[in-house]
C-alpha cells in the first residue's frame, strides 16, 4: 500500500459513501401483487414474493418518503436462497422481467390525483442485452423489459432518472408498478427493494 494507493482508496471511498447517503429509501406502506402472489417484508427493508407465481403480474409498491427532491428511483434486484438459482427472479433459472417500471406521486391534500412522474432515462449495473436493459423498463411498451440473464443468484441493481426531478411535501404518497407483462409467463421479481 504506497501512499498514492491509499490516497486514491481513501478518494473512492468518500465518493463511495456521499452516493449512498444521497439515496434516501422510500418508507413503504403496502405492496400488493394483482396476480396473487404474496410478498412479505423483510428484515433488511427488501420484499420476497412467494406463493403463486402468475404468468403476468404487476406489484404495486404504496410508500411515502423524506420531504424533498426527487431525481432518481433506485430498484435493488436481490439473491435468496429460497428463489430458483438462488434469483433474484421467481423464473426457474433465476431471471426476472421487468416490463414497465411506473410511478405517480399524490401530495396529501391535493386537489387534482395523482399525477405520473416521467423517467428520463434508466441505467442497471447489468444488462441482459441492448434489447433487454433497463432502459425498456421505461419505454412504455410491455413487450420488451429488463433482465439479468444469464447473471442469475446476484444482486443487480437499476436507477431509473426523472425527466423533471421536483419538491415533494412530507405527506406525499408515491405509488410505484413494477409490471411484468410479457416474455416468457411467471418472470416476477422474486426478492427486490
């Protein structure tokens, strides 16, 4: 370890920490899967689905967070031992399909509902393909999605950029869609936070 190493270490490792900090988690009320599946908390803040695994299904992730701005939704993919290869999809090999991520935002209060936030751009740690990224979970078209294949029993993560990043009020309830509506049936999200 010379002292230009250590330098540089040091260097990363508050980058490193002032990104982490910048991230402020959502504080989740309630997520329902309209296919049946049960999706239960977990100790860490993240969701397991079990049970059934519908062909198509959509979780709707109901939560509220700090007062402030909001510029980027991050969705954390993560293993468990209790998935098929270990996940973080519910598919028999692991993998997942996220169709569509949606999100809308309804500040207490307000006289009009909830109005949808526009993502601008998405980018993941890990892309299927150019044709299955994270950028098609954003484009609108339920026939094209994100997925990790075949990096299957590893955490991936993707953040998903709003186009006008705003000022939200404290009271503000945020519900989000992670939709799977085409590919191959039963690609749900086994584990995610």
């Amino acid at each position: 370890a010379t002292p230009e190493v250590t330098e540089k270490v040091a260097a990363f490792e508050g980058t490193w920490l002032r990104r982490e900090e910048a991230w402020k988690p959502f504080e989740i009320v309630s997520v329902v899967s309209t296919g049946g599946a049960s999706l239960t908390r977990q100790a860490d803040g993240s969701w397991f689905a079990s049970g059934t695994r519908p062909d198509r299904d959509t979780y709707i992730v109901t939560a509220r967070r700090w007062a402030g701005k909001l510029s980027a939704v991050r969705l954390e993919v993560l293993p468990d031992d209790r998935l098929p290869q270990r996940g973080p999809g519910r598919w028999d090999n692991g993998n997942f399909h996220l169709t569509e991520l949606r999100a809308f935002a309804a500040p207490t209060g307000a006289s009009e509902g909830a109005k949808p936030l526009v993502f601008a751009r998405a980018t993941a740690d890990y892309d299927e393909g150019p044709a299955i990224s994270a950028a098609q979970a954003i484009d609108g078209k339920n026939d094209t999605q994100w997925g990790v294949h075949p990096r299957y029993g590893e955490p991936h993560e993707a953040v998903f950029e709003v186009k006008a990043p705003a000022v939200f009020p404290e009271s503000t309830t945020f519900t989000l869609l992670l939709e799977y509506q085409d590919g191959v049936p039963g690609h749900g999200i086994g584990r995610f936070r």
